[in-house]
C-alpha cells in the first residue's frame, strides 16, 4: 500500500481570458522592510510589510518584469529583477489556507 503525505496538488485553472492573469503578493519575509513593487518599471503597490498581503490585480498576460525596492526608496531589494510569465490564475485557495 502506498504510503500517503501531507502535500497536495494545487489545483490551477485557466478558466479567464488567455489576455490577463491576475497576481497578487504577500511580504513572507520577516528580516526584510517594507517594499515598493513594480511590474514592467511602473508602481504597483507600495509599502507592503511583513505579514501584509495584497488583493488580485489584473495584469497582460506574458512576460512580466517584477522589482521589490525597499519602501520610498530606490533601494533595490534583491539584488535582482525577476522575469515571469504571468499566465495562470489560481481559481481558489487550497484547502486549509485562509482566501483572504
């Protein structure tokens, strides 16, 4: 018999147009500030802390260049940017994780 784990498939489903996506971020970090986050160089949502998560935004589908600076600042973050693709929107949360 097989043995069974905690895991579990999060189910995704591409149920919208295949033109938008929706994200949303949650600040899971508690040794990082606040930050500042811009998609393709232009401001999305500022001084998210630890803790704090945002609602679903609607974004274009397809590649997405994504920039955490520290709150009010130009203080990049991490070093890096990090290039997406943004195609999938997840239709609920898992079970046991709170929807909001």
């Amino acid at each position: 018999m097989a043995k069974r784990t905690r895991r579990q498939a999060i189910p995704v489903q591409n149920t919208i147009a295949e033109d938008v996506a929706y994200v949303r971020f949650l600040h899971g970090v508690p040794t990082i500030p606040a930050v500042d986050t811009y998609i393709d160089g232009n401001l999305l949502v500022d001084n998210i802390s630890y803790g704090m998560s945002t609602p679903y935004y609607e974004l274009p589908a397809g590649n997405a260049l994504f920039t955490f600076y520290r709150a009010g600042t130009s203080d990049e973050l991490l070093g890096q940017t990090s290039i997406c693709r943004v195609q999938a929107y997840l239709q609920s949360p898992p079970q046991g994780f709170p929807a909001g």
